[in-house]
C-alpha cells in the first residue's frame, strides 16, 4: 500500500469516527430531553395519585412484600421537602487495600526463639 492511500484511508477513518461521535451527541440529547419529559410526567402523576400510590404499596407490603414495605417505610420516615444526601465516597484505598499493598510479615528463622 503506498503512502497516499494509507494517508487517505487514516483520514476516512479518522471522518467515520467523527460522524460516529456527532451522532451519539445528538441521540444524548434526545434521550436526556425524553428524560427529563418523563421525570416531569412522573412528577405530576405522583402528586396526583400519590394516596392511591402509598396505599397500593401498603397492600403489598402487607401481603408481604418486602421491597413495598421498605417504601412504605422510607417514605414514612422522610420529611417532606428532605432530599435524601448521597452517600460520600471513601477516597483512597481501604484498611484491607492497604494491607494487601504490605509486604509479607516473615517471622523468625526456625530455631532461634530463644535467643
């Protein structure tokens, strides 16, 4: 293959990706603004019909559904206006990550406790 037509099939390479690229940036959008349509629909249809909602949730729950009774609980506990805060991420490494980074412990030699 000579020089030209490597240059030439690298740029038609390097072309298809940017179209790749523009497209998926262009269904993002699209499927964050269908998002944030659903989440506004949702908004609405729950502060509709929210009684009904909870009182589905406490049939289940108390025909033993656990994942309806832990809603029904966590709802219960929530303050209204409260958002619940994420939970903080450890930085670093953990207490066992650490000590796996360790060197071995090598005791001592076999016959010479005593000295």
């Amino acid at each position: 293959m000579a020089d030209a037509e490597k240059d030439y099939w690298g740029r038609e390479m390097q072309r298809r990706a940017e179209r790749k690229r523009a497209a998926e940036k262009k269904r993002a959008k699209r499927v964050g603004r269908n998002l944030a349509g659903l989440r506004k629909e949702a908004a609405k249809q729950v502060k509709k019909k929210g009684g009904e909602l909870v009182k589905v949730l406490m049939d289940k729950a108390l025909e033993g559904n656990v994942a309806s009774a832990k809603m029904v609980v966590e709802l219960a506990e929530t303050k209204p206006g409260e958002e619940q805060k994420p939970k903080k991420r450890r930085r670093g490494l953990s207490t066992a990550q650490r000590w796996a980074l360790e060197p071995e412990w090598v005791g001592p030699e076999a016959g010479t406790e005593g000295r």
